[in-house]
C-alpha cells in the first residue's frame, strides 16, 4: 500500500470541515478565555499581546502545519507515529521523544485543566441560581475566593467534569468527538460579541482597549515573553501531539496550509475577543488586572449580574464554557488513550476509564494549590503554577522545536511536499526555511532569554 494511502485505525474525519471543527474545538477552550485574559493582565497587556499574536503566526501556524504533516503521514497515535517516522527516514530512535512527552505534557495539562473545567461547571449553577443579580466587583471577588478555598467544593467538581470527559473518550472519535463540536463554536463567539457589547457599554472600554493593543514596550520582561510564548502552543494545542492525532484522521486530499490558517485565526479571534470583553469589565469595577486564574470568574459575573436578561445569558455562557473545554480535554487526553488502545489491545472503554482515574488523582494537586497547599511552594510557586509552567512554557514548546526539526531536516522534501499541498514554490520555501531556521532559533532565543542567560 502507499505511503499516503495509510489510515488510522481510530478512524477518519467525515470532510475536511469537520477537521476543521474538530482542530478548533480543541484549540478553543479554557486557553482563550480564562488563561489567556489572566496571562495578559499578569504581564502588563499591550506588548504580552503583540508578542503572542506574533508568536501564532510566525511559529504557530507552520508548525501547526509540521504536526498535522506528521500526524497525517504517521496516522497514528503520537508514540506510534514517531516509530514509524523514525523507521521511514531511518533517523535515530530519539525522536520518538516527541510522541512520549507530547502524551505525558497532555494527561498532566488534563489534570489541571479539568479543575478549571469544574469551577466552570460550578459557576453555571451559581448563576442558574442568580447568586450574582446585582453583584459588584467586591461580591464576585470574596465569592471565589471563598470557593476556591474549599478543597471539598472543588473535588466535587473536579470529578464530574472528568467523569463526563472520559465518557465523551470513551464514544470514539465518529460517536464522541464529531457530534460535539457542530453547533458549539458559533453560539459561544456569538455570547462572546453579546458581552464586548456590554462592555461598550461600561464607559471603560477605551482604557480596555488601550491596555490590550497600545504597546507598552517597558512591562515586557524575558519571563512575560516566554509566557506569552507558551500561551501560543497552550492555545493553538501545538507541541503536544493533539494536533498529530487529530491530523492522523485527517483526509488525505485535505490542504493542510490552508487548514492551519483558519485555525489560527479563528482560535487567536477568540482569545482577543475575550480580552475585549474581560478588561473594560475590570477597570470599571476597579478590579486587579493581575489578579490570576480567577479573573474571568470574578469580571464577568459582574457583567452578567447587571444586564438585562443576565441570569440566561450568564447560565448560557458558562454551559458553552464548559463545552468548549471539553472539546478541548477530550483531545488532550486522546493521545494516551488512543496509546493504551494500540499497545495492549484494550477496548476505548477502558482506555479511557485507566487514563481518567490517573489524571483525576494528579488533578487534586492542583485543588489542594488552592487551599490546602496554598502556600506550599516549589521554586516559588504553587503546584498548579509549577505544573502549569513546565507545560505550557517547557514542554510544549520544546515540542514543537523538535516536530519542526524534524518535518523540516529529516522528511524528505518530496514527501512534506506531497503531504503540504502547497503549490506556490515560495510559500513551501518560506514554510521550510521556518520550521527548519527561525522557529527553533526564536523558541531557544526566548527560553533561554527568560531563565536569564542571554
Ligand atoms: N488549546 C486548549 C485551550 O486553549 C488547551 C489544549 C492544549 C488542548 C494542548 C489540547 C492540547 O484551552
């Protein structure tokens, strides 16, 4: 059989769009709208957002391109892929690091990420109840706080966010996967330009605006780009091998340029869209810019508890939340599942139940950074933060270095060529001069900017 006619054993997306969906249901999700505000106004907005916008296009994009070449040539699961990649090119057994780290960095961001899944989950009922009717910056801040310092409140909600994920896993990726991005993404943009509505609205939407996109080049530091940086894989799912498998079910007469541009932008669309709606919201209830993970949770509330209809819109928002996430956690934990599947001739079903209970208990490391570890600290930060910061700022972009590396030094051109379909000579040289010079060089110039070497 040819090379290109392989396919997963997992399946195949029914067309080209429903790659598409599918790709930005898992690159759209907690990244865009709880991280991506609370990194932003950690790192002084403006110029954190100018380095990321750069960072998705520039690194984003082509190796969004690399990883679904990869996954797609592979049609595997990461670790499999790799072998077989490996074989292919008769490359050192090495590289098949990428396919071990990228499942491993997916069942740890899983663990934290479905903790935030389930404060989602808890905020739809606090506002299904009307607990914010009327709510003022003060009111939503000691909320949260109060919540997130109960341990038992947060367990609670910890495991059912995983319980639903891993029974969505366990459908496969035609029953599971497919049916539930259809509807989702355009119902949640359309909730998002509702609440930049309400923030025009505010009088402070000037200042929210300067704050994201008037460059205040002094608040860049090497460690807010190196976030900024991470914050461009988290979102676009990049580094991990997410993208390899879902580019393992990827159609083989699909354009995979083009493909990665719509998702870029559309992911990328979101997150700012989000901050649009989050800042003005914030200064004119005089909250902290930098307050951390809890800021969208203590900003909109504010909004929803003081517009007319704010209980449904509210309810509505949080229930798309918490769908967009697990779109996104169903594919951060496919990689493994889909691993256990191959290596031990297990069923889904059971896959998926042995990776939930792993993840499920590394998750309450991170419940516990919020009380009762509160102020246990590892090279200054709190587990969460740790994890977080290994992920997200090491893993994933080291990753992604050597998915580049290797889509650009050892597959033949012939083959990424046949796989890209680019058919403009320049763009293809463009694309491999990236993955092969620029990315690599510009992730080590910020790695090793941020830890103070250079
Ligand atoms: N991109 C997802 C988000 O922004 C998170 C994610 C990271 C999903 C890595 C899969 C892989 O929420």
């Amino acid at each position: 059989m040819n090379i290109s006619d392989r396919q997963s054993m997992h399946g195949q997306w029914s067309s080209r769009w429903t790659f598409i969906l599918a790709a930005t249901g898992a690159a759209v999700g907690l990244g865009n709208i709880w991280k991506f505000p609370y990194l932003t106004g950690q790192n002084g907005g403006s110029a954190f957002v100018l380095i990321y916008i750069i960072c998705v296009a520039a690194l984003g994009i082509p190796l969004m391109m690399a990883e679904i070449l990869l996954g797609r040539r592979g049609r595997s699961t990461p670790i499999h892929t790799m072998k077989v990649l490996v074989e292919e090119t008769n490359t050192t057994q090495w590289w098949q690091i990428i396919g071990w780290s990228g499942t491993l960095a997916g069942m740890l961001i899983l663990s934290y990420y479905s903790v935030i899944g389930g404060w989602t989950l808890a905020y739809i009922f606090k506002s299904l109840a009307g607990t914010f009717s009327g709510a003022t910056g003060e009111f939503t801040a000691s909320t949260f706080a109060t919540f997130v310092g109960s341990a038992t409140s947060l367990f609670f909600w910890h495991t059912v966010f995983m319980l639903i994920t891993m029974v969505i896993v366990a459908g496969g990726v035609q029953g599971g996967l497919e049916k539930a991005v259809q509807f989702l993404m355009p119902t949640l943009f359309f909730l998002l330009l509702l609440m930049v509505g309400y923030s025009m609205s505010t009088g402070y939407f000037g200042k929210g605006m300067e704050f994201l996109f008037t460059p205040d080049f002094s608040k860049l530091t090497g460690s807010s780009m190196l976030s900024a940086m991470g914050q461009a894989f988290f979102s676009l799912s990049l580094g991990m091998g997410t993208i390899m498998i879902y580019g393992s079910y990827v159609p083989k007469d699909t354009s995979i340029a083009n493909t990665s541009i719509i998702i870029a932008m559309a992911d990328t669309g979101v997150a700012l869209l989000a901050g649009m709606a989050i800042f003005p919201i914030v200064f004119a209830n005089n909250l902290e810019p930098g307050s951390g993970p809890g800021l969208i949770f203590q900003t909109l509330p504010v909004a929803f508890g003081n517009m007319t209809g704010g209980i449904i819109f509210g309810s509505l928002f949080f229930i798309l939340l918490l769908v967009a996430a697990w779109t996104s956690s169903i594919s951060l934990i496919e990689p493994l599942v889909t691993w256990l599947i191959e290596t031990f001739g297990i069923s889904r079903i059971k896959a998926s139940l042995y990776s939930g209970i792993a993840t499920w208990m590394l998750g309450l490391g991170t419940i516990w950074s919020f009380n009762l570890w509160a102020d246990l600290k590892f090279f200054g930060l709190t587990f969460f933060d740790l994890l977080d910061f290994i992920t997200s700022n090491l893993m994933l972009p080291l990753g992604g270095i050597l998915i580049a590396l290797f889509a650009g030094w050892l597959m033949s051109s012939e083959n990424t060529k046949s796989e890209l379909r680019i058919t403009n000579p320049a763009l293809y040289t463009a694309w491999q001069a990236l993955v092969r010079y620029i990315a690599p060089i510009a992730v080590f110039i910020v790695l090793l900017n941020a830890i103070g070497i250079l």
